[in-house]
C-alpha cells in the first residue's frame, strides 16, 4: 500500500500536465519543511522502548507457562512404593498440579477457554473432586485449591513413612510452590496489561512519519535547490531508501504486535492445549508408569579403556574448537630462579633515606626453577643487583625525577661491587627440589637482610 501510494504521488509530482511549474516550487517548499522536522518524532526511541517491553513480556511468560517434568520425577525418586495407595498418592499430585494449570489458562488464555467451557467438562476422575472444589467458599479464584490437596498428600504420605524424610518432602513442596508461582505470574500479567493507549501511540507515530515520507520524499534537493541536470538517480534513491526504511520499520512493528498477546489463538502463539496434554501425559507416566524401571547395571562399551568418542563420517572431518584458556600455551621465558617481591607502590612505604630502615626478613624470596647449571654465589649476586636495581630506580625517579639519575647509577654500582664482594659469603650448593618434584622457596636470612639495609643506606 505505502509502494503504490508512494509511486503514485511521485508520478503526479513529476507530471507537467498536472501540475505546473510554481505549484512545484510550492511542493518543494512543503517537501523541504516536512523533511526537516520529520525528526522531531522520536521514532526509533519510541519502537524500541516498546518492543522491549513487549518481548520481555514474552519471554517471562514463556519462561512460566508450568512444566511438570522436574516435579513428577522428584515425586518418583522420593515418594517409594509399589501398592495402589502409594501409586494413587504419586498420580494424584500430578493431577492436581495440571488442574491447577487448567483452572490459571482458562481465564487467561481463549485457546483453553473453547475447550473447556465449564468445569463439568474438566471433571477426569469422578464428581467427588469437584464436589470438594464447589464446597470451597470463597468469592475469588480458586487456583489454590487443588494445589492445597497435592500439598496435604506429601504431608499424608510422610506421615505414612511413603516418604523418607522431611527433607525429601520439602524438596518435592518447593517444585509444587515454584510451579505455583509460575501460573501467579501469568494470571497478573492478564490482570495488568499494556496500557492500550501505549501501543496506540506508538503506531500512531509510525504510520504518521511514513504519511509525511511521502510528500518529503519525492523532490530531490541539493543545497536547497532542485539539482541543475536532472538525473534518474535522483528519485531513484529517495524511493529505494523509503521502501527499505519503511520495511524495517514497519516489519519491526508489526512482531511487537504480534507477540503482545502470546496466549491468543493466532498461529504464532503459545499451544496452551498442547501444553495441558503433555503435561498429563508425561507426568503420570514418570511417577506410574516409568517408576523404578532402571536398566540393570553393565560394564559399558568404554569399560578400562580410553574414552574415544565416535562421530559420524560428515561430521568427523569438521575442526574442533576445545576450551582452552588464551594463555595456556603461552611460554613465559624464565630465569634460573624468580625473585618474589612486593609491589613496587608497597615498596613506597620503606624509606630508603633513613637510617632506622629495615626491611622485614620475609620480604623477599627466592623460587628455584630446578635447572642443574650455575652457582648459588653468582644467581645470589645477579638477584641482588636486579631486584636493588629497580627498588633504587622506582625510589629515585619518584622523589628525585631526572636530576638525580646520576647519583642513582652511582649507588646501583656501588650496590653492585658490594654484592660481588660478599658473593662468596654465600654457600654454594645445587639447586634443590622437594619430595614431590616442587621447586623449593628459599627466603633471605637476617644476616642478607641486614647486609641489603647496610648497602641501601650507603647509596
């Protein structure tokens, strides 16, 4: 409709026997003012603001239309027994809940509504069940009853010793509850709509900007003025750019449409029936029919043996992407030993410059890599040197900036000279690993930690 309406003005306007040539200086000026303040609609605002509520809308319904599958297989698991009460106690929770699923989409869905128009046509199992429902006095809904019955049958059936704990029969309560809330949240979003003046606003405002798209969109004009050499590219590109913003658009408006009522009887809606059908089926048949039909135990087919999973001739030649962190085979070059330290803004706390410094013993530590070349003196003496290297570098360009950078070699060489001298004090010996395989922590003495504060004074 917007494509026939569009080529047919955009005919009229080009026309020279039906419209002269200051009516088309007039629609230029109209064309001009239109297009300028078709902007003052916040279209694109407006559409997604109402597309996201209606999609969340959507998804929270979905999310709570009530599946009885992880109930039903709790109730098989914890309620035990193969005697007809027992089997009557396990069919009859799941009966009641999916009552109670049909009770919730009667009033909210027209699907379920035509099926069954009254509560004689839901009645299964005998009149004695509704007889118990009619006698419920109570003017508002009676979604809660039948979920009362299936919680008063995990209280018989513990008292029975059906069931083997309390906890058990908590655990199968909380599904019970947790199913209730699901049809609590689908009856309140049916109690409290989309304002209909919203989605009435918001195509008002679509289907206004695409009226005024038709006139602004058929004259072409470059810097105010209609082009000098007439081109077929000039009202080619306006309608191709109109019929593609107006598919977007309108096609983004019409899905928030369509899904904001998804418990209606068009096509794309929720199967409601289907759902309560399901659920009956498979629920009876997971806590009767399937109950305590295990498969006997049997050594499988990768029994002591590796694991080799097989795949099918299409599918085996396809490159497999397994988790693996991006830095798992990333090797990290590494010394003969590594020096733990703290952090060069922790190490701001020691005061190089006073002569009370100390620095506590177990501040710094050595971590053996395990390689069998070199000497303790000379791996001693080259930690040293580094790690004073960078505390004296890190110290000084903080308090003393560039001026002092000489002074700051000086007393990095004499730091340097000392340890080398000291060097044989240290015992030589090979590297050590643990028991287990482990690289070994060596920590500095008191006497190396006294020797570091001495040299540091002096620089």
């Amino acid at each position: 409709m917007f494509i026939i309406a569009f080529v047919t003005i955009s005919s009229v306007y080009r026309s020279n026997l039906i419209i002269g040539e200051n009516t088309r200086k007039i629609w230029d000026n109209f064309a001009a003012l239109f297009d300028q303040t078709m902007e003052f609609i916040p279209l694109t605002f407006m559409l997604g603001f109402f597309v996201t509520i209606i999609v969340r809308r959507w998804n929270d319904i979905f999310a709570n239309l009530g599946w009885v599958d992880n109930t039903a297989i709790t109730i098989a698991n914890y309620i035990r027994g193969t005697d007809d009460r027992t089997r009557m106690l396990r069919r009859n929770v799941i009966r009641y809940m999916v009552l109670t699923q049909v009770l919730v989409f009667r009033d909210i869905s027209l699907q379920v509504r035509r099926r069954f128009p009254t509560l004689e046509s839901i009645v299964a199992a005998g009149t004695h069940e509704k007889e118990a429902f009619h006698n419920v006095a109570c003017k508002y809904s009676k979604y809660f009853v039948p979920i009362q019955w299936s919680t008063g049958l995990l209280v018989e059936a513990r008292t029975e010793g059906k069931i083997a704990a309390d906890l058990l029969m908590n655990e199968i309560g909380k599904h019970i509850i947790e199913f209730r809330k699901g049809l609590a949240l689908l009856s309140n979003y049916d109690w409290v709509p989309i304002p209909l003046a919203y989605p009435q606003v918001v195509f008002l405002a679509v289907r206004s900007y695409f009226f005024m798209a038709l006139i602004a969109r058929q004259s072409v004009l470059l810097d105010g003025k209609p082009p000098e050499q007439p081109s077929i590219l000039y009202p080619t590109v306006p309608f191709v750019m109109s019929i593609l913003q107006f598919i977007f658009v309108v096609g983004w408006m019409k899905v928030a449409e369509s899904m904001i009522n998804p418990l209606g009887e068009d096509d794309d809606d929720f199967e409601c029936n289907f759902l309560l059908d399901r659920n009956l089926s498979v629920g009876l048949a997971i806590v009767d029919d399937c109950y305590n039909q295990i498969p006997a135990l049997e050594k499988d087919m990768f029994w002591c043996s590796d694991v080799e999973p097989l795949y099918s001739v299409d599918t085996a030649m396809i490159p497999k992407n397994p988790q693996i962190g991006s830095v798992a085979n990333y090797d990290v070059k590494t010394d003969d030993e590594v020096m733990m330290m703290p952090h060069m803004d922790d190490v701001d706390m020691y005061d190089f410059e006073s002569t009370n410094h100390l620095i506590p013993r177990k501040t710094f530590s050595v971590i053996s890599i395990g390689r069998t070349f070199g000497s303790r003196a000379s791996l001693a003496s080259r930690k040293k040197s580094m790690m004073f290297d960078q505390l004296m570098r890190g110290k000084v360009s903080r308090k003393q900036h560039r001026n002092n950078m000489f002074q700051s070699s000086a007393s990095q060489a004499t730091l340097h000279y000392n340890y080398e001298s000291q060097a044989p004090m240290v015992a030589e010996e090979q590297h050590k690993t643990s028991v287990d395989g482990l690289p070994i922590v060596i920590e500095e003495d008191e006497e190396k930690t006294k020797m570091l504060d001495k040299n540091a004074k002096i620089g």
